[in-house]
C-alpha cells in the first residue's frame, strides 16, 4: 500500500521541535479519551511514556461526567490525546475550565485527516462501497475512525511527531517504535483484505453506525443500522424501511455490541431469523498496549465466522 510505504518514509524526516522535557521528568505523561489512543500511544512512546486512561474502565465516553480524580489526572499530564472528528466535543469546556490550556498539549489523531474522507451521515453506505453522503454534511462527522485500520496509521504518525516534539532526545526511538507498529498494523489490514477478497457482495446490519469507515475501507455495503442516532430508539418508519432493506438485501445477521442490552435488537433478529453476533466498537474496552490489534483481530475472526461460513 503506497500510503504505508510513504508513511514509513517519512518517520526519519519528522522534524524535531524546540519543547523537552524537564531534567526532573524521565517520561512524558499522555491521557488518553479512548482504547485505540492509549494502546497507539503506549506502542509509540514504549518505556519512555507513561499513558493514563481519561475514562475509567467501561466508562460510556458519550455520557461520561468527570469526577475530581479524574481532573486531577488531566492536570498532571503534559499531553491530552483526543480522536477528533466532534467525539470529544462534551470535554472542550472542562479542559478550558480545569486544566490550564498553556500547560497541555492537546492533540487530535484525526488533525490533517481530509474532510473529503469523513463521512457525515449515518444513512447506509451505497452499492459502491464508498460513503455516499460525504458532501451532505447534514451534522457532525461521524466520528469513529479508528475502526478503519488505515486512519490508524494516520493517528500513529501524528503521536510520533508530537512525542519527537516534546521529548527530541527520545525522537529516534519513538520513530523505531512507530515503525514496528505500522508494520503490524499494515498486517492487520492485508488481513481484513484477505478476509474480504472472495466475498462477493457482502451487506450488513448493525445497531450502531460505528461501523462506517471499516465497511467503507473494505467494500462492505452497510445496508442499515437500527438506531437512526446512536443511543436511541428507532421511529416506526424507519424501522419498517429497515425490515425490507434485510429481505432485499437477504441479511442473514444483526451485528450487535458486546453488553448490548437492546430488546429491539434482539426482537428484530427473532422477527427476522437473523443470528447475532458481536462487533466491538472498541470504545470502552481494550485498554491495554496491545488491546486495538487485539480488538480489531476479534472483530475480524467475527466477519470471518458470519461471511465466510454455510
């Protein structure tokens, strides 16, 4: 892929900023507001970043209120590492209210990703594949990029630049590091290709449109998805439109999120004989170095299982 081959070119030839660490302090201090950044992060950085979760375990980063710990973790760090692409939108004031903007670096994985590529819609991809409704922009993006296993090479890279900005002397080890990671995350993604290679035409279902960008990037069509907004309950109308895009499209399964307590979902697989199995969004589990491979391997042996199988 000429976009991981360039990437990789490019880890010696990040500059270096004029901003270091203090004599005092060995290792840079990151909080991270999802799974994916801490493990990039922690991948990046190895020993010499200490990466601290923003969310406590299972904590639902749309709903979740900060406690006094949890602020006292945000005043600590010299880095704040956020997705973008609107998800954060509900932390901006507290980081202005609690935590001294000129103390922090703030960074997005998503910054310099092409609006072109965000898609703006939760309405289902189109026959193509590709998003359908990127210049509608009918609200927020939706955010869930790191689903797509390509956007993370993107996010890796601009943690390397800002690691190699505020810790210059480490930056050479932080570029050995971000480049081992790109090549397994480049193996990840020629495995959801291989995954993809002989299906057809493959549609599927799901409860919440996080999945957008991965069926995008692998030519899945997302035929529907239940929830009209994320966390809420369909209208009577769309639901009906739902029901006849399942027989049109002979959807076999209703992929649901692990811990999902939706009755509607699982109504709707009895009504249509629709076997269920779990994708996960990767928004609240998975906090570990290791853990977006792993999550994104699981989700993988899950499309597997469903599209591949008699």
């Amino acid at each position: 892929m000429r976009l991981f081959h360039r990437i990789l070119g490019m880890l010696s030839g990040v500059a270096f900023g004029s901003l270091c660490l203090s004599a005092g302090e060995p290792r840079l201090r990151v909080v991270t507001s999802l799974p994916a950044l801490y493990s990039w992060a922690s991948q990046v950085g190895g020993s010499q970043v200490q990466v601290d979760r923003l969310l406590p375990v299972d904590a639902d980063p749309h709903l979740f209120q900060f406690r006094p710990r949890d602020l006292e973790v945000l005043r600590r760090a010299q880095v704040i590492l956020l997705n973008g692409a609107g998800l954060e939108d509900w932390l901006k004031p507290s980081l202005e209210k609690q935590v001294p903007g000129s103390a922090k670096k703030i960074v997005e994985a998503a910054t310099g990703y092409p609006p072109s590529e965000l898609i703006y819609s939760d309405r289902p991809e189109n026959e193509s594949g590709s998003s359908g409704n990127a210049d509608l922009r009918d609200g927020p993006p939706n955010p869930h990029l790191w689903l797509d296993p390509v956007f993370a090479f993107h996010g890796v890279t601009n943690i390397l630049r800002t690691f190699q900005e505020l810790a210059p002397e480490q930056g050479a080890v932080f570029a050995t590091n971000a480049s081992i990671y790109l090549q397994r995350l480049h193996r990840l993604h020629e495995d959801y290709e291989t995954f993809r290679r002989p299906l057809k035409s493959p549609g599927m279902v799901t409860v919440h449109p996080a999945f957008s960008y991965l069926c995008r990037r692998y030519r899945i069509r997302l035929v529907g998805v239940l929830e009209e907004t994320s966390g809420s309950e369909p209208g009577p109308r769309h639901l009906a439109t739902l029901m006849e895009q399942i027989r049109v499209n002979r959807i076999s399964t209703l992929f649901i999120e692990p811990n999902s307590s939706s009755r509607l979902a699982l109504q709707l697989a009895r009504d249509m004989h629709l076997t269920v199995a779990e994708l996960d969004t990767l928004e609240t589990s998975h906090w570990s170095p290791g853990g977006y491979e792993d999550g994104m391997r699981d989700n993988l042996r899950t499309l597997a299982r469903q599209f591949h199988e008699p």
